[in-house]
C-alpha cells in the first residue's frame, strides 16, 4: 500500500502542477496495483477532464460510483465530465443522485446550478425559451423568500441578446462558435471545427484565439504550411489588437513544433525563442532543448567524413613517430569526429594518452575502443598497459586475459599477462594493498554476507562450491581472486 500511497502523492503533485499525462500516467500504475480503490478512479477522473479527455473521465467517474456509490464525489466527477461533452442532462442528473447522499454538497449544488444556467443560456440563444416564462412549474417553484432579504443570485445575471450592444453581440456570438468548434475538434470533426472557428472570425476578426485554433486543426490534419500560414496571422492580429504575450507565445510555439515535425529542426529553434521571448514556459524551454539537441546530432552527422578521418590519422601517426604526442592527439581527436565508430582511431589516441601519462584519459578511450569492437585485440592490450601503469595489477591482468582469449598466441599479451603475474609473486603485500585502495574491492569486503562466505571459505575450503552456485556471489568471488585478496595455493 505504500507504493500506492507514493504513486497517488506523484499523481496530485503533477495535478496540481498541471502537468496532466504525467498524474494520469502516476494514478494509472497506482490502480494496476490496487484496482478498486475508488479514489484513484476519482483523482485520474479529474486528470482526464482537466487535460480535455471528457470521455475518459466519465468512464472512471462512473467506476469511481460503481465502487462506491455512497461517495459525493464521484457524482461531482461525473457531472464534470458530463458537462465536458455536452450531455448537460446526463451532468444534471450526476449531481441530482449525488445530493441524495450530500443535500448540502457545496461542489454539487455549484454543478447543478452551473448546468441548469448553461441550459438556460443555450436555449435563450437559440429562441426556443422565452425569457419572461419561468422554467419551473409554479407548484414546484421553491417559496420567495421574505422582502427584508431578498434573494441573492451567486453570480450577476448575463445580458440578454437583445440588451448588447453591436460590439458585445458580436462577441457573444464569436464566443458561441469558438464553444461549438471546441465541441467539434475534441470529437475530431475537423471540418466541422473549422467552419465554426471561421464563424467566430467573422463575428470577431479581432480575436487572436481563433486563428490558432484554425492553426490547431490544420496541424492534427498535417497541414503544415497552412498551420503556419493560420499562426502568422494571428500574431499579427494579435500584436494590432495588443493581445497577451501568451497567446502570441503560444502562436510561436505551435509554428516551431510544425516545423518540427517537418524536421526542420533550425527554423523550429527560431520559433521557439521567439515563444520563450514572449513568455517563458517550461514545455517550452523543454521543445528548445530537445530541438538543439536534434540540430547538434544532424551536424554532427553532416561532419563525419571517413576519407577526411583516414588523412587525420595519418597526421596523427606522423607526429606519434616524432615523439609529439600532444600534437598527435589533436589529429586523432579530428579523426575521431571525422569517424567516431572507428575502434582503431581510439587505440591510437589511448597510446598517445599513455606517453603523456593521461592515464584516465588513456583508459576512456580504451574502453570505448572495446565497446565498439569487442574482438579488437589491441584495444585490451592497451588498457592493460595503461592498467599497469596506474599500479592496478589485478586488473591489468584481467585485460590481457581478455586479449589472450581472443589470440592465444599474442605476444604483447603473453608478456603482460607474465609481469603482472611476476609481479604478484615479488611482492604480495604491493599487491595487496592495491587491490584494497579499489573502491569495488572495499565495497565486497564491507559486505556482512561476503565477510562470512570469506570465514566459511577459509574453515571449510569445499564450502567454495556451493557458494558459487550463486551467479552474485560467484563474480565477487572471482573480483577478490583477481585482485589477489583470495589466493589458491
């Protein structure tokens, strides 16, 4: 339970911060571990219908009841979501059946009255009700209350139609449209969403929203050029109307992420900043970063050039033969970018490494040479060297052992592999006391299970046997007799 306590925690927290797939994502591993807590269903409800996925939050509103139909709540969630797509009598009567169990639900009462005024207000707009007819029933009508303490609306009473002014009707009805195209774009009726938006236009050509939503509908349709088109010119609109930064950020914003997708990932940096100068946003800042990532790894890719690598490292063998390492270096570094999956390249830089007593540096390359080729010899050989260098014996060793399984019969291998064993036998409490300075050494023998095997191992020398049945134990094991902390006679 207290993973689903700590996945529910990271839910609210990217709720709150709305950040709304990440609490969807939280809550959903929360219920594949308890699937009938009926909160869970609940908090990813109100996810859903905060990111516009009504659907979704009606369908766990509805599981949230199921599992608990006593609970408020999960009537308010469905009434919510409800709302969200327009079935205002399906929100109606979520929040009537949850004031069965809550009369004095505030968040209920607030949904009930906030629907039946949306119903109102649609209707009134649509002719169909007259104002000056009550909509309910006399006989059902609640009792006026005494004239001393009229009753007080809880929110101003909207104008009616008839009593705006040319200006507001307008807007009004911009508005209606901007709604109906909202309802249209979340179903994906696109081209029913842009007959509204363009509706809203020509009631108010003023209103930069309208132009990015047109800009919204052209990019699900993967109509880039024209969403880029429809994003220009609400900037425009907006700058000549003195609109908020945000919406004019949010214009940038959506033309960098089309030319993105377009993969043109230069003229998206562009957009981007331009959004972040307006206003700075963290989804934003993220789209830039990732955009400057794609622009470095395409011009990384643009520079390689084999033939370009191959002149480099030649240089670089030059200056080797001359004793200029530092110099050789800088051209197989050149070389390395010029071709950065050549093992060979990173060999030669590691022995340049090496003269240069950059042994660090030496090893790095070492390492990236064997992770490239894993059958490259000279890449263990190398490291071995180096190895020996830093006074790491043991593992040193183990390096030319690699070499050694990969050419039994090589030279350099043979040699190495017989001074570290030399070494061993000379001078034991060297060995000793650098396999101790080794941090992973350090670490087996701090171990209060290892520290016993090493004492059993020690009473009863067959005890090894069934210790190694184990594949962790085993690999400690054989690190400890590799440094030379274990020593088989």
């Amino acid at each position: 339970m207290d993973k689903v306590n700590e996945l529910k925690e990271k839910g609210n927290q990217a709720l709150n911060a709305e950040k709304f797939d990440e609490a969807v994502a939280a809550y959903t591993e929360a219920i594949t571990l308890d699937g009938q807590n009926h909160v869970l269903f609940s908090n990813r409800s109100a996810a859903y219908a905060k990111a516009g996925k009504f659907q979704e939050a009606l369908e766990d509103a509805e599981t949230t009841i199921k599992l608990n139909p006593s609970w408020p709540k999960g009537y308010s969630r469905k009434g919510a979501a409800a709302a969200g797509l327009q079935d205002f009598m399906k929100a109606f009567e979520a929040y009537n059946e949850g004031l069965k169990y809550d009369p004095q639900n505030e968040i209920l009462l607030r949904g009930r009255q906030d629907i039946t005024a949306s119903v109102l207000n649609y209707m009134q707009s649509q002719g169909d009700f007259p104002m000056d007819i009550d909509p309910q029933p006399r006989s059902r009508r609640a009792p006026s209350p005494p004239p001393s303490k009229p009753a007080q609306p809880s929110k101003p009473a909207e104008k009616r139609v008839e009593d705006m002014t040319e200006e507001e009707r307008k807007k009004h009805f911009a508005k209606q449209e901007k709604e109906l195209g909202n309802a249209a774009y979340k179903k994906k009726d696109f081209e029913t969403a842009l007959n509204h938006y363009n509706a809203a236009i020509s009631h108010d050509p003023n209103d930069i929203t309208f132009y990015n939503n047109i800009a919204a509908v052209h990019f699900e349709r993967k109509e880039y050029d024209e969403c880029i088109k429809q994003c220009e010119k609400g900037i425009e609109v907006g700058r000549e109307n003195r609109s908020d930064f945000k919406l004019i950020a949010k214009s940038f914003a959506r033309i960098g992420n089309t030319y993105r997708k377009m993969e043109n990932y230069k003229q998206a940096k562009v957009y981007y900043e331009k959004a972040m100068s307006e206003h700075r946003t963290p989804e934003i800042k993220t789209s830039l970063s990732e955009v400057e990532a794609k622009i470095k790894e395409e011009e990384r890719m643009a520079y390689i050039n084999p033939e370009k690598a191959e002149e480099e490292k030649e240089k670089g063998n030059e200056f080797f033969k001359k004793g200029d390492y530092s110099t050789a270096v800088k051209h197989y570094s050149e070389a390395i970018k010029r071709n950065p999956d050549d093992p060979k390249l990173y060999s030669n830089r590691a022995a340049c490494y090496t003269k240069l007593a950059a042994f660090d540096l030496g090893l790095k390359d070492c390492e990236t040479c064997i992770k490239l080729d894993e059958k490259f010899i000279k890449g263990y050989i190398r490291k071995g060297k180096i190895l020996q260098g830093m006074q790491q014996t043991s593992k040193a060793q183990s390096a030319y052992q690699k070499a050694l399984e990969i050419d039994a019969n090589n030279a350099e291998a043979i040699e190495g592999y017989r001074q570290c064993s030399m070494n061993f036998q000379r001078n034991p409490q060297e060995v000793l006391k650098n396999a101790m300075s080794d941090p992973e050494i350090q670490q087996i023998l701090k171990d209060p299970a290892m520290r016993m095997i090493l004492e059993q191992m020690q009473n009863d020398p067959n005890a090894v046997k069934e210790h190694l049945q184990n594949p962790a134990i085993a690999d400690k094991i054989m690190k400890l007799l590799e440094s030379g902390i274990i020593q088989i006679h």
